[in-house]
C-alpha cells in the first residue's frame, strides 16, 4: 500500500493533467467524431512532433514564452500547406494530409538526428509518461482547460452547425475553424506529455464515439466524454501502476473495454428482447 | 409595385474553366412563388449558392433587398433548405430535434417566438419527434425538420433547392400546400424542383435556367412556351461552354 501510495505522489501531476485534459477534450473530440474527420489528430500529432523536436531542438535560440506560439505558428502552417495542395493541386484532403503530416514527421527526424535528440527523450515524446509531467505541465493544462471552455462558450453554434450543415446563409466558418485548430493544437501539445505521440489521438476517439451513442441530446454527449476520459486515465493510471506497464498502453486497453461493454450489453439486451 | 427582393444582372460562373452560368439576368419580387427548372447540371443549385454567397461569380451583380451582396447583413431575413438536406446526418448526431430547430436563433442572435414555433411543429406534424435525436430519424422526417428550421425566424424569403426528393406523393402534396398557406400569408419563395406537376398547382413565376436562362416569366406564358416542341430541345441541351 505504501509502495502504491508513494507511486501516485511520484505521478499525481500527470494524473491531475490528465484529468483537466479529458475534461478539455470533451469539448471538441465529439465534433470531429460527428465531421468524419477522427484520424485528424493524428496527423496533426506528426506535424506537432517536428515542431516540439524543432523547438527543443533550438531552445537556445527561442525564450521558453515562444515555445507555444512557434509551436502553434508551425501547426497553422503545415495546415496552410494542406489548404494549398488541396486547392492548387486539386489533391484529395486526405491525401494531402498525408503528404504534409509524413513530411513533418521526416523532417522532426532527421532535426532529432542531427540535434542529439535521437534519445530516450523520443521515446518519451513517442509513447509518453506520466512520471515525466511536471508541475508546469499541470498548470498549463488548467490554462488549456479553460481555453477550451472559452472557445467552446464562444463558438459552439458554429461548431455545432458543421455537422447539419455545409453552408449557412451569412455565415462565416473561418474564424470558428481557426480556433478549433488552435484548441485541439494545444490540447495535442498537453496530452503528448501523457500519452505520447503515437496514442493520444485515442483520446480524441474511444470515449467521444462511445458517448455519442449513449447519450440522449448533445449536453448529455459532453458529459459522457468528459466522464469516460477521466475513467480513463484513473483507471490506466492504477494498471500502469500495479502492473508497472506503460501508462499510454494502459490507458488505451482500458479504454477499449467500453466497446467491450457496450457490445456485450447489446447483445444481452437484443438476446433477451427475442 | 412589389419591391424587388432578388436581383441578379449578367451573372456568369465557372468551376475551373468550365462555364456553368452564362449572362444571369432573374429578378424575384416580394411575394413571388418563383420555380427555378431545368436539366440536371444546368446550373440551378450554383445559381442559388451564387445567390447565397456561397460561390463567387466570375461576373455580375447581386442584389438582395437593393442591397450589394457583400453590403447584406441581415441574413436572418432568408431561410435556406440545401438540396438533399436529410443525407448530411449521420446516425451518431446527438442533437434533438428541439436543439437543432433552436440553430439560427444562435447563429443569427434572434428570438424565435414560441407562437410560430409551434405553429410550424404543428403544420409539420413534427410534435412527437422534438425529444428524439436527428440521427434517429427518418429522412422525410429530416426534410421536415429542415423546412421547420429555415422558417423558424419568419423569413422574408425561403429558398429550397429540391426539398421533396425522398417524400411520398402523398407527403409531397400536403408539404407543397403547406408551403402555399405561408406564400398566401406573404412568405416569397424560390423553389428549385423537377416536379413540373408542381408547377400547376402553387407556383406563379417561372425560371428555365440551362446554363443560360432561356424562360423567367409568370406561369401562363410559361404553359404556353412549354406546349411547343422546340422547348424541350432548348430544355435537355446543355452546351459545354468554356471562357
């Protein structure tokens, strides 16, 4: 017990990140689940790598207050260059994501290569840790949690509208979208810490699908989220713990027992039903 | 004289390089019923989308209310149905039918009155299904909670871009004589369709578009015209114009 309890102190800041994190994205995990668009993150995740590797990279040169900034002008960028091989070479989206995002994530090795980041450290943005998130982490996802509430107040009849609508009468997506992009960007940026590159677009998918379906109207939807991510993390927490396994695998199995659950419910239910 | 809602001069528009509008000239007064026909890819919807600032003309003018269309800011006075609107949700949507008819309150920052509210709940026959989500619905279902939303906020003007596709005939009739009750209150409505059989019955002005428009005229002339051969040929042909 005590061996535990002095595990939890060691990893209590990533625990509380992760907490604020899955609050932050219930608030915009269910629009990209209901846009079609669940591998967003994903790709987005690649883009961010080269940007943190590059920051890290050039720490020397950039003040720690302009990490954020040069990380989220990186992102917008990489966006800019899918926008422009979707509209100038008339490229599918998806396609031109995918040239985009693997060309970031070439470029983020090839810096970690020539920048002695090719380390333990890429495993840890890799995979994540709850261990290595810091006090500072767990300050800037409060700041993130209440971005995503902010954004959430201020846009959501815009967000909203994009899953009925394709075009409104006198309505302007553009700003709505940027800041959408912003919000998820940070969002990624908190939980690689947690969950590493490679995992933490789980986040976005396992608990926002599951509540989808659950739930009886939109409210209910965010509720949901918010609740599965933070059974989520308490529940990966305690078997990354007890078991000493990967906190980011751990999380992602446990998540995956929700569709375990629902799927053997609906079976009980339909078997009964006949 | 009835003031002119609509006014569209020499509007021309092309996707790439390929002219799908050529030299517009439509007007559309206040409490017209207004049909726009045509062949499929004659142009209809992007006329509509041109006239929702959705697309950008290569050429020409709009005027909505006398107002240039990048002057226009009171959106809230058009309700707007896009073609095949039951198709955009999908079954995971969680919204109810009752947040989703609330919408262009938000978007437009209007109060819509309960009294019209449920006058439209009540002439759609949409009272039993407010509670469910949108993706549990039917798509006529769907349709109608559409229709519902565009009239929420008592436009002046609705525009429908082929709103019965997917209803019965049945359906079909009570949703068009529904639509005729709000034209005979002063509702003015542009109605993209293929039922001609529609024509007859409730609407009172005319528009054949095939990239060109080659009919806008009430609905007599438009019988007359139609009963002469040659307007059909006019009708299917649809010449690839490039600019």
């Amino acid at each position: 017990m005590e061996e535990l309890l002095f595990s939890l102190q060691l990893v209590k800041f990533g625990v509380l990140a992760g907490i604020l994190l899955g609050i932050s994205l219930s608030l915009t995990s269910p629009f990209l689940i209901l846009k079609k668009n669940a591998l967003f993150p994903h790709a987005l995740t690649h883009v961010l790598f080269f940007a943190i590797i590059f920051t890290t990279a050039f720490s020397n040169y950039i003040s720690s207050y302009l990490e954020y900034p040069v990380i989220i002008c990186l992102t917008l960028f990489s966006v800019l260059g899918i926008l422009i091989l979707n509209k100038y070479f008339k490229l599918y989206e998806d396609t031109a994501t995918s040239i985009i995002t693997h060309l970031a994530l070439g470029l983020a090795l090839i810096v970690a290569a020539k920048t002695n980041l090719y380390d333990a450290r890429l495993l840890s943005y890799l995979f994540g840790s709850l261990v290595t998130v810091s006090q500072k982490d767990f300050y800037e996802s409060i700041i993130v949690l209440l971005l995503s509430f902010a954004f959430f107040y201020k846009f959501y009849p815009l967000w909203t509208a994009q899953i009925t609508d394709k075009e409104i009468p006198g309505i302007n997506f553009k700003w709505a979208n940027s800041f959408y992009l912003v919000i998820i960007t940070l969002q990624i940026i908190i939980g690689i810490k947690l969950m590493g590159i490679l995992l933490i677009s789980a986040f976005f998918v396992f608990s926002g699908s599951c509540a989808l379906k659950l739930a009886s109207n939109f409210k209910l939807a965010i509720i949901y989220t918010a609740f599965l991510n933070i059974l989520g993390i308490l529940g990966g927490t305690l078997i990354s713990v007890f078991w000493d396994l990967p906190f980011s695998g751990s999380v992602v199995v446990f998540m995956s027992f929700y569709f375990l659950f629902f799927v053997v419910s609906k079976f009980l239910n339909n078997n009964r039903r006949i | 004289m009835n003031q002119t809602i609509i006014q569209v001069k020499d509007l021309s528009f092309a996707y790439e390089r390929h002219l799908v509008l050529k030299n517009i000239n439509l007007e559309v007064k206040k409490g017209d019923f207004l049909a726009i026909i045509g062949p499929n890819g004659g142009g209809k919807s992007t006329l509509i989308k041109c006239i929702l600032g959705f697309l950008k003309p290569l050429k020409g003018e709009i005027y909505l209310w006398g107002r240039r269309l990048k002057d226009f800011k009171d959106w809230y006075k058009i309700g707007y149905v896009p073609q095949r609107a039951g198709d955009l949700v999908e079954s995971l949507t969680p919204l109810t039918v009752k947040e989703f008819l609330s919408m262009p309150s938000k978007w437009y920052k209007k109060t819509i009155h309960p009294a019209i509210k449920d006058l439209l709940i009540e002439k759609f026959g949409i009272k039993d299904l407010l509670n469910k989500k949108l993706g549990a619905l039917s798509y006529g279902q769907l349709q109608r909670a559409y229709i519902i939303r565009a009239l929420i906020l008592e436009p002046e003007l609705l525009i429908l871009d082929e709103p019965s596709v997917g209803l019965d005939f049945f359906s079909q009739d009570a949703f068009y004589k529904t639509l005729g009750e709000f034209h005979q209150k002063g509702l003015t409505i542009v109605l993209i369709t293929h039922e001609t059989w529609l024509l007859t019955k409730w609407v009172n002005k005319v528009a054949c578009i095939n990239q060109t428009l080659f009919f806008h005229g009430d609905h007599e002339s438009f019988c007359v015209l139609s009963s002469k051969p040659e307007f059909f040929s006019d009708y299917h042909k649809i010449e690839h114009l490039h600019w």
